[in-house]
C-alpha cells in the first residue's frame, strides 16, 4: 500500500495538457509563467520548462495555487525542453548585464 507521501510525490509530477481544436489549451502541473506574449509562453512545469508558440495567446485562467492555466488563441506548437536550456538562456542573459 502506499504512503500519503509516497501519492502526493507522484501527484506533484503529473502534469495534463489538452487540445482543443488548436484554440484552447487547457495545462495542470504549471509551477511558474516566465514570459508571455500574443505569440510565445514560456512556463515551468512539472515536468520541465514548455515553450507555447501560436498567435493571439492569451492566459485565459491561471490558478498558481493548483498549477493550472487555460490559455486561447491559435496554438502552433507546444515543446519542452530540459532545464538545462533554461539555466544556460538566464546565465547568457546574466552575463550581458553585468
């Protein structure tokens, strides 16, 4: 049988991303909304940081607390990338500003 501990580890990882006719997307497991534009989203999930392209983006609903975010407009791609993009794309950015 499994721990409460060992199921809130597990649930914390899960993340639900749905489609709907490429104009509505509907995201669980959002830790943080880095950037955002009417072209680009970029935000830290569970699992990993997603980069969301298309046009007209908009965050429609963000919850922080449960992690969930509904975002519309036309999505041209979703894609995660490892975290390591991320910490090298902040310490080029660092160094340009010191």
């Amino acid at each position: 049988m499994e721990s409460k501990k060992d199921m809130n580890a597990e649930n914390s990882k899960k993340s639900l991303m749905t489609i709907e006719n490429r104009k509505k997307l509907l995201l669980t497991g959002v830790s943080e909304v880095v950037s955002f534009n009417d072209e680009q989203i970029e935000l830290n999930t569970n699992l990993g940081f997603l980069i969301i392209k298309g046009r007209e983006l908009k965050m429609n609903k963000l919850d922080v607390q449960n992690g969930d975010i509904v975002i519309i407009g036309l999505i041209n791609s979703c894609a995660y990338t490892g975290s390591d993009n991320k910490s090298n794309k902040d310490s080029i950015i660092s160094r340009l500003f010191k």
